[in-house]
C-alpha cells in the first residue's frame, strides 16, 4: 500500500492561505481558522520561556565554542580583558532595532519541533524572505524530506538581488561611507580645547544619549531631561558637581551635531558647578589611524574564526541559522556596526582616562556596545561605583537584558559589567531577577521617567452609564500605528461600537494620513493629562507606553500582531487583554465594562521625593 505524503504548507503572508489538503503553517498571523492550521506566532507565545531559553543558551554556547583550542571569544580579544565579542551584533541581541530577524529564529525553533511532532515529509513554502527559505531548504535536506518553494520567477528575482544586498562587498562599501560621514563633521571640532575635562572638579559622572531631553530646555538654554526628570533638580539644588557626557543622536529635534554642540554651549552658560559635553563630539587623526588599524584586526580575527560558522546551530537542532545571522557577522566585522563600535572604544577611553577621579559613575543602560567599553575603561582608571540605570520597561523578548544563567557562573567570561544595575520598580526587579542576572547587583531606585505617573485615578462606576472614552496611543514606526487605527475602525465599522476616541501620537512620528482617523480626536495634550480623562488604553504590541496605564489602574487592550515580535512590556503579565482579531477586542471592552475596580499593580516607583536615589548618591559621594 502507497504511504499517503504529509505535505504542510508554510504560508508566510498576512492574508488567508489558500485551500491546502494538509497541516497549514502560519508564519505572521495568529488566526487560526481550523485544526489543521498552526500559528507560530501563538505557539511562540505559548512557549515563551521555553524557546527565550533556547536561543540564549545558542548565543551562550557559541561565545564558548572553541576554534583552534580558543574560545570565539578568546579569540576576539580587542584589549586586554576586553572581547570584542560583546560589542557584535550576534551577542547583543536587539531584536527591535538591529536584528529583527531573531523573530524569524525564534519561530523556525518552534517549527522545528511541530514538524517533527507532525513527522511530515514534505515541506512547501510560500515566502518573500530568502533567508527563512534557505533555512527550510538546509533543514529539509538534512532530514531527507521533500521541498518545494512554489516562488515564481519574480519573487525568485527580488531574493537574488536581497541576498546580493547582504554580500560582504555591500556591507564593507557602507562602513567605508559611514566612517567618512562620522569623522568630516567631526574633524573641525578636533582643535577645540573645549572639551577638555582633565581639570574638571566634580565628583559624578552622568552618561546618556542626547535625547529625550524637555522641549523647553531646548529654548531656554536650561538642561531638563526626560531620562532624569527631577534627579538633575537635586544635583542642582545640592549643587553637587557633576560632569554630563552626552552621546550625539540625530533625531527631529537636534539634526546635526553641530545644532547638539550650539544647545551644549547654551547648557554650559546656565549651569554653576555642573558641566556638560558631547562624548563623541571630536575625532582626532591619531583616533581615526587606531580604528582602522583595529579595523583590520577585525578583519584579521573574523577570518581566523572562519570556522564558526559550524557553529550556528542551536544544541539538540537541526536549523543552520547562518542565513539568518550572516548579516550580523558581516556588519559586525566588516560593516558599519564594527566602525562605530571603534569609534566608541576609542572616545570612551579618550573621556575617561582624562577624568580625575569620580566617586560615582552613572548611565543609561540597555546593554549597547559603547556601554561595555565603558564600563571597561571605568575600572581600567580606577574610578569609583558605577552603576546602569534600566531607564524604561524590560519587555519579555528585550535580549538584551538576558543572558544565559552560565554567563554569571565564576569563572565564567562575562560582559563588563557594573556593581549595580538600577531597577525602577517591581517588574524591571522580577525581569532582571529571572534573567540569572546576580541579584546582589540589581539596586532598587525610583523609575525617573516615569515620575508623571504619580497621580492617582478614581474610575467610580467606571464604564455603565456614559460612552467610554477611549485613548490610542501610536508607535514611532508609522507602519505600525497606521495598521493598529485601521484595525480599530474596522472594530467600529463591523461591530457597531459607540465610543470617543482619542489618538495619542508618538512624538516623533511622522503624519497619520487623515482616512485613517475618521471620527478620532487627535491629541495635544500630555499623556498624564490623557490618562486622567480615559477610561481604556489601547496599544501596539510594540510601544513600551503601555505600562503607564497599567502601572496606575486603567484597562490595557494590546493588538497583538503576527508579522512582528510581542515586545509590550505587559507580556506575560496579568489582566491585559491582548487581541488578535476584531472579535476578540470587541469582547475585551465587554469584559472590561463589567469589571468593579481596575487595582493599582505598582509596576513603577513613583516617589517624587526620590529618597532611593538620593541616599544612593549621598552614600557614595561620602563614601568614596
């Protein structure tokens, strides 16, 4: 008797599939029509810890793996106690901003294991991302089961010319732009004494990004940040000196260094015993001559640890993630990411050394390469305490913040770490805690961004006898905001849902087209002031603003979408309503209408008066 062919079609679109007599495999939906048809998206949610597992034990295990009798780590020393490991993309993880494509990993881990639940043998894609079929092709070779991509010539055109794009030639031509276009500007600055701190007096070292900074700072010449909120009041009021280091970001508010460098000027004027600089404000020739030595050397060290591309399989699996995680080895060592990466290492060492000593040491962190060279080059010159301050939400998928538990075993290496890690309130406590981070570095301090969540909301007979006020709030990536207000109104359409709507924009989004908010009040108001009059939030599943509503009591309804990673920091937690499809919100606000009270979590410290922060800093000045 002819054996009848399990075939499962992978459908890589965000549209139904078509009529397939087998299992189905979606690859950017959650909907899920019947038996047959499997969400990866929802299987990934319901294996979260699971799979978060997995993939920081790959990234651990490669660091370890041994070329030649060395570790790839050993291997990359840049410094002396200093792997240029840490600062690659592939160790940093940032699956939002750098390496989307670690979504797409983590959903082949759960396909891997479906498909050898369903022990199929024959695979057919439909797909527009070159990379997740060359995955399944390898995959699907090395089982012995049958493969078909069923692309057509175009789609076959448009992945060549993709894959051409992630060419080591391609990368390498970028970084070579990247480095004329970082150091012309800088260079007419690299004559300036004005950023000379050998003889500065102060005793703490604040280390940002020059951004989130307070509006009106920017015209009145008063630095106010958004980052520090009421902590740069007590520097000054207590007139404690402090030394600002701020790295240049170019965004609408500040499109050129030089524009940063005029607003520093302005900062200066208008301070007493503080003093503020751009960190990356010069490039001197000798610095330029280091990084493209060091360049080479990369070069050098990515060739002599050629072999590690044997090393991109996850233990106990048959994926070979090399296409996937090609164009971050390339762009680490080859690319733009690698000569930015110098750059950093060479004006921190150039900052830090010059400092005389600082008690105390403080940055914003979120585990970024310039942040391990300075906590490097920190305890290289003998400063004082030094502590990363996780400024906003740790959301479940942020990799950054995890690490395989081994990581922190003695002995083992580590990245340049701090004596402390600022936690701002319960939630960043639990995420850091469940990381395998050392609980003995995790400080408790006050959540300085989100001091404006210090009010407090009464909701009395909440939604029964009015029609609910509901607030939108947008996402910097208009793609996203723009696909979260049409799924909103096509709510409004099908169901009959009577509400006010209010859209909040991110602040530095771009225009909404106008189709898009029919019937909506687009708002100028604050977020606390928002806040105060809604009765519902509703987010992406991308902002991390929907902690602010949470933190103080108001219903939180997340479109959860399949094309993109689950990055709200309300993942996994309880008494949000994420939703999938149209039905499900309209069910969400049902529930939410029935409820008696919507409890305060606490998810913040929201102390104004900062006591945490201010005996944390009175402790070391006095200490040191």
């Amino acid at each position: 008797m002819k054996k009848i062919r399990t075939s499962i079609l992978i459908w890589d679109y965000t549209g139904d599939p078509p009529e397939w007599n087998g299992p189905v495999c979606l690859w950017q939906s959650f909907k899920q029509c019947n038996g047959d048809q499997y969400s990866l998206p929802a299987m990934l949610e319901s294996n979260a810890e699971s799979v978060r597992k997995k993939y920081l034990e790959f990234i651990y295990q490669f660091g370890e793996s041994k070329i030649n009798g060395k570790t790839v780590i050993d291997h990359l020393e840049l410094h002396k106690d200093f792997s240029y490991w840490w600062m690659t993309l592939i160790a940093q993880k940032d699956i939002i901003q750098f390496s989307p494509h670690i979504y797409d990993i983590l959903k082949l881990l759960v396909a891997e294991d479906l498909f050898e639940s369903l022990k199929i043998d024959e695979i057919v894609i439909r797909s527009q991302n070159e990379k997740i079929v060359e995955v399944f092709k390898k995959w699907a070779n090395k089982k012995d089961i049958k493969f078909n991509s069923l692309s057509n010539l175009k789609v076959k055109l448009k992945l060549f010319f993709l894959s051409v794009k992630k060419t080591k030639l391609f990368v390498f031509s970028d970084a070579l732009f990247v480095l004329i276009k970082y150091v012309i500007p800088r260079l007419k600055f690299s004559l300036s004494k004005n950023n000379n701190c050998q003889h500065l007096k102060t005793k703490i070292s604040i280390i940002d990004v020059f951004t989130h900074l307070d509006p009106l700072s920017l015209k009145s010449g008063t630095f106010s940040s958004k980052y520090w909120t009421c902590l740069v009041d007590f520097l000054r009021q207590e007139e404690i000196p402090v030394s600002w280091f701020h790295w240049y970001f170019r965004h609408k508010s500040i499109p050129g260094i030089t524009i940063a460098e005029d607003h520093i000027s302005e900062f200066n004027k208008n301070e007493r015993v503080q003093k503020h600089f751009l960190a990356d404000r010069t490039v001197s020739p000798s610095q330029i001559i280091r990084v493209l030595r060091n360049w080479v050397r990369l070069n050098f060290m990515a060739f002599k640890i050629r072999k590690a591309r044997i090393f991109f399989r996850p233990t106990g699996s048959n994926l070979d993630l090399w296409p996937i995680l090609k164009i971050d080895w390339y762009r680490s060592f080859f690319g733009v990411q690698s000569i930015l990466n110098l750059f950093f290492f060479e004006q921190i060492e150039s900052f830090v050394k010059k400092l005389p000593f600082q008690s105390l040491g403080i940055y914003i962190e979120e585990n970024q390469p310039w942040e391990f060279a300075l906590v490097h080059y920190w305890k290289l010159y003998g400063h004082g305490t030094l502590i990363g301050v996780a400024h906003t939400t740790i959301p479940f998928w942020d990799f950054r913040y995890f690490f395989d538990p081994r990581t922190f075993l003695p002995g083992s290496k580590h990245p340049p770490l701090p004596e402390f890690v600022a936690a701002n309130g319960p939630d960043a406590i639990e995420k850091l805690g469940a990381s395998g981070f050392p609980k003995s570095k995790i400080k408790e301090l006050e959540a300085l961004r989100y001091m404006h969540l210090n009010i407090d909301i009464t909701k009395a007979q909440l939604l029964r006898n009015r029609v609910l006020r509901l607030l939108v709030l947008g996402d910097l990536v208009p793609a996203i905001t723009n696909n979260q207000l049409l799924f909103l109104l096509k709510c409004i359409k099908e169901y009959n849902v009577s509400m006010s709507v209010i859209f909040k924009p991110h602040p530095a989004s771009k225009l909404i087209p106008t189709d898009l908010l029919e019937g909506i009040t687009v708002s100028k108001e604050t977020m606390d002031v928002e806040l105060r009059k809604c009765d519902i939030v509703f987010t992406n599943n991308v902002t991390s603003g929907a902690a602010d509503p949470y933190h103080i009591g108001i219903p939180v309804i997340v479109q959860n979408i399949g094309n993109g990673i689950n990055f709200s920091p309300l993942f996994s937690r309880t008494g949000v309503f994420f939703v999938n499809s149209e039905k499900e919100f309209v069910i969400a606000l049902k529930k939410i209408s029935q409820m008696k009270e919507f409890p305060r979590t606490s998810f913040f410290n929201t102390n104004m008066g900062i006591p945490l922060w201010k005996n944390f800093i009175r402790e070391n000045i006095n200490s040191n």
